[in-house]
C-alpha cells in the first residue's frame, strides 16, 4: 500500500499482495520469515510486510480481482470474493484489512472492526491495519481507544506518516490535546515538507498555543 492516500478522513486504500517478482510496497511479499513489518531501505517511501502462508494462485486471482471491484466501488461484490480469499489463506493479513473497507462502505463498522481485530491478531504492528481501525475507531466516537490504536502502531512503526497525520488531527480535532497535535504535524511535516495544508496546521497551533 503506497503512501500517497494522507488525507486524515480518508482511507489508505485498497491494501495488495504483489507478484512474486514486484517490489513489495504493500501488505506483503509473501516470504516464508514470519510475521514482520520492515521500512523499505533508506531513500524509499513505504513499507514491507513479511507473512505466511504465500497466496496460492486462485486466492491472488481472487484478490486482484476484489481489489478491481473495490477501486470500483462495487464493495458488496468484493465481500464474497475475499471471504474465499480468506479461507484458503486465513494467515495473509491483506484481505482482511480490504473486506473491513468493504464493510465500512457498506456501512457495517461492527463487521469491518472484526476484520480489523483479526488482522492485528495476526500481525500487531501492522500499521494500515492501525491506520483503518483508529478511524473506524475515531468515527464511533471512540476517540481515547483510537489514540491508543495509533500510539501503539506508531511505537512500532514511526514512519508511516498516515497514522501520524491522523493521530495529530484526533489529538487537534477531537480530543482537544494541543501540544500533542503539534508534535504529530511537525514530525510529519518534517517527513513531508510538500503539504502545505499541514504547515498551515502547524502555525495555527502555535499561535493558539502562544494565547
């Protein structure tokens, strides 16, 4: 999954299980290591997550196919077919993370948080994972177990930038924590020095904190 989805109420995106000979910016190269999330070498923006068990060749066409249904917004379609993906792969944590976006569509969030909950049984520091479940999390409400969903992602993962644009703005919007939103957007804005919108945000802050 690449990096380019920043916007704090949006979702990061379909998440994909590459071919074998891609580079792996996404849910995973499917390498028989164990469960592991790694930042790709220095100069390179992303990630990469090591799983087992590897998709066979019918579950990856059944994901590439869900994720076409799902850039298409037939999220109900897509259901079905990551269900099966699920059930010949229950260890790939990708197709559990695209059917909790399903669901959200659909407007589901008990169904969508399940999927969310199993992929960070199977994988705790998988940041899109964080990343979905902290604004499925923040949407009910929930704002204290949001921040800590991406506390903790961000414990293990500091560089995924949309989990740290999104805490900065729960902290901002939500929960009324100044200094932390602050610290998040500068950390992020550090990382990211072409959106404006956030140094906007920034100079805000320390205005408002300065009053």
């Amino acid at each position: 999954l690449g990096l380019a989805a920043l916007v704090g109420c949006a979702s990061a995106g379909p998440a994909r299980v590459p071919a074998a000979q891609e580079m792996p910016v996404a849910a995973g190269e499917l390498l028989p290591k164990g469960p592991s999330v790694e930042p790709l070498p220095a100069g390179r923006e992303g990630f990469l997550i090591v799983e087992t068990p590897r998709l066979d060749a019918q579950g990856r066409t059944d994901f590439e196919r869900a994720i076409a249904l799902l850039r298409e917004r037939e999220y109900a379609q897509a259901v079905p077919l990551l269900e099966q993906v699920i059930a010949r792969s229950p260890g790939v944590t990708a197709p559990y993370i695209n059917l909790a976006l399903a669901y959200r569509q659909l407007e589901q969030p008990e169904a969508a948080e399940r999927q969310l909950k199993t992929a960070l049984t199977l994988l705790p520091a998988h940041p899109v994972a964080s990343h979905e479940y902290g604004l499925l999390l923040r949407q009910a409400g929930r704002f204290a177990e949001a921040r800590t969903i991406y506390e903790q992602s961000l414990a293990s993962f500091p560089g995924y930038l949309p989990v740290r644009r999104n805490l900065g703005i729960l902290c901002d919007l939500y929960l009324n924590d100044l200094a932390c939103a602050l610290e998040q957007y500068q950390l992020y804005s550090e990382a990211m020095p072409r959106d404006e919108q956030v140094k906007i945000w920034v100079a805000d802050l320390q205005a408002r904190l300065q009053r």
